[in-house]
C-alpha cells in the first residue's frame, strides 16, 4: 500500500507527496480581499506539500463571511494571487484555490451596500462571525430567488475562470462546513420547495450545478469537492446524512472530478467519532476517485489510513499552520511545533509565517 511519502496522480498532474495542506482561514488579506505581501511567504513555506489547497476564498463580494479574508473577482486579487502561485510553483509546490461562498453566515457590515446574506431559506444560524468590531452573531438571511441562483452559479464560473487567470493548479468547491453549498445539502438549512429543496436528489443540485459551471473552464481532474457529511459546524443539521451523502457522492461520480476530500470531524475537534469514520468508510467505498480525509490525523494515523485503504491522501490543518516543512517533520518522526491558537486569526507575521523549519 501507498505512504504518505509517495507520489500520487491528480489528474494530469503528479504529486510529491500524500501530506496535503487543508484550507486555512487566517484572516490576514487586506480590507479589499486581496492577499497581504506575507501571503507569498506563507503558502511558499509550505510548498512541500504534497497540494497546497489555498485558505477559503470569496468568489463575489457577496460571498464575503468573515473581515480580512480574500477574494478571487477583483482585477487585483487576480494579480496577487498570480504571485503567490508563480511563487509556490518555483519552490516545486502544486496548489489548488478553494472556491467559497458563505451563504448565511454573514454580517450585514461585511457586504455590499449592507445587503442581508443569502442562503436556499431565509433561517438564521445559531453562529458568529469575525466583523470590524469584533465577534457577533451573523445576520439573518434572505433565500435565494432563482435568479439569484442563477446569479451565484455565474459567480462560481467566473471565480473558476479567475483562478485559472491566476495559474493555480486547479480549484476545489468548498462544499463543507456550513456555507452556502452545505447549506443547500442539509434538511436543517434547506427548506425550498422547488427543485433545489425538498428530497436529496434535489437538495444536491445546487452542488451538481455549481461542479459543472466550474467544469466549464476546468478540466474534472483539476476539480475537487469538499464535503463535511456529519459536521455540525456553523449550527448545520440533517435529517438522514447518509442518505443525502450517498446521493451527493454518487452524483460527483458522474463528473471523474480530481478528489472528494471529506472533512471527518466537526469543528475543533481532536479525533473523529465512530459514527464520522462509518459515514468516511461508507463514502470511500462509494467513491470512485482519490480520497482524501482531513480531521485530526497525525503522521501515524495518517499512514494507517493510507495502509488500511481508508484515503488516498491525507490533509492536515493546524499541523501545516505550524509546521510548514511537514512532509519532512512526517518522515523524518521529528517533534512539531505546537500550534498558537491566539494566532490563528488575524496579526501579522508572529503565528503565520514565524513558524520555523528543521535546521
């Protein structure tokens, strides 16, 4: 079986490694969405990676969820990141854009003209969000018309397009973690009764719709999804998640997309539970493509997963924040560096690129 330290196909593009790097929302672009001069530094520190997937990035203003976080729809944010990319690839790194629209969790202060969010129902989270002032409890929500469906599903095209502009790799569609594409899956934020709502099989449209505008600018093995089927994260809930996953992963088939990277655990936790692997266990053998797990894995259980046929790569969060040389920490068995949780959001450069490597 495979290791984490062995080369992998994506596509048309072959991997270093198995050590992914998971999204990471640092908080730290500039007022306008575009990625501050240190976003250089960080993700070329990390390119070791076996892929870098980048932090969420906003694809409208109207995705916008959280202060200081970047966009992929302005002329500048296209350049910036133009530069972050050039700069990963001449230290041997591959990365991905992760596409993101929040839907609900939102702040009226964050978008245009103080427009209210927008999710498939107007129900308001139970969650906060990061606003000029501090914390506060996100705004309530309007549901999506069809047009404005419309309108979001031509936003993800031209994001995707832009991200192409830019030169990464490829993209991933951020389907997790209770923004707007999980909210569309999910009984507990979806109450439509058009042919976006209601049963699985509509519920996953939205999904289905939003992979092949993408597909319209990128080839399927530059694409992946991520997916968090039991994540309660951002006060999301449902009714029957394995019947919606099941149909979800069985429609995703249909695209030979690049990977499904499945989030196991909810927010913050350490490990995965019982029923997160069952449900992880049950999509592997559903799945017909790579398979990549995230969710508290250290380089042991990393290599267990791999060996016992559960993934075929692994993403790592908070190990990668603080550890940008990984792989090689991986393979070598050598101590990491602890995480500063204080920095995980917003700053400067101290919890963000101050991390140091192996000497």
């Amino acid at each position: 079986m495979a290791t984490l330290f062995d080369p992998v196909q994506l596509g048309s593009l072959v991997l270093a490694n198995r050590v992914f790097m998971a999204p990471l929302t640092r908080n730290r672009a500039h007022a306008d969405g575009v990625p501050s001069e240190l976003a250089t530094t960080y993700y070329t520190q990390r390119a070791s990676a076996g892929l870098i997937v980048t932090e969420a990035t906003q694809i409208s203003p109207m995705g916008k969820g959280y202060l200081n976080t970047p966009g992929i729809h302005s002329r500048e944010q296209v350049q910036t990141w133009s530069r972050i990319v050039d700069a990963v690839h001449q230290s041997g790194g591959r990365i991905f854009l992760q596409l993101w629209h929040v839907g609900r969790i939102s702040h009226t202060s964050l978008l245009p003209n103080h427009a209210q969010p927008v999710a498939p129902s107007a129900i308001r989270a139970n969650s906060q969000t990061l606003i000029a002032t501090g914390m506060a409890p996100v705004s309530e929500p309007v549901a999506l018309t069809a047009s404005g469906i419309k309108e979001t599903l031509d936003d993800f095209r031209r994001a995707a397009a832009n991200a192409k502009d830019a030169g990464f790799d490829g993209v991933e569609i951020h389907a997790a973690n209770g923004y707007l594409i999980d909210q569309f899956l999910k009984t507990g934020t979806n109450q439509r009764t058009d042919e976006y709502g209601g049963v699985a099989a509509n519920r996953v449209r939205f999904l289905t719709e939003t992979v092949e505008r993408v597909l319209e600018v990128w080839d399927s093995g530059q694409v992946g999804v991520r997916i968090s089927p039991t994540g309660g994260f951002n006060d999301m809930t449902d009714e029957n998640p394995m019947e919606t996953f099941s149909i979800a992963v069985d429609r995703l088939n249909n695209y030979g997309l690049a990977y499904l990277h499945v989030v196991e655990t909810a927010q913050n936790s350490k490990g995965s539970s019982e029923e997160d692997l069952a449900m992880s266990a049950h999509l592997r053998t559903q799945w017909k493509g790579l398979y990549v797990v995230n969710g508290g894995y250290d380089g042991l259980t990393g290599e267990e997963a791999l060996s016992n046929g559960h993934a075929d790569a692994v993403a790592y969060g908070r190990a990668f924040l603080a550890n940008p040389d990984l792989p090689k920490r991986l393979k070598l068995g050598a101590t990491l560096n602890e995480p500063d949780p204080t920095t995980f959001y917003g700053g400067d450069a101290v919890g963000y690129t101050s991390y140091p490597a192996l000497t």
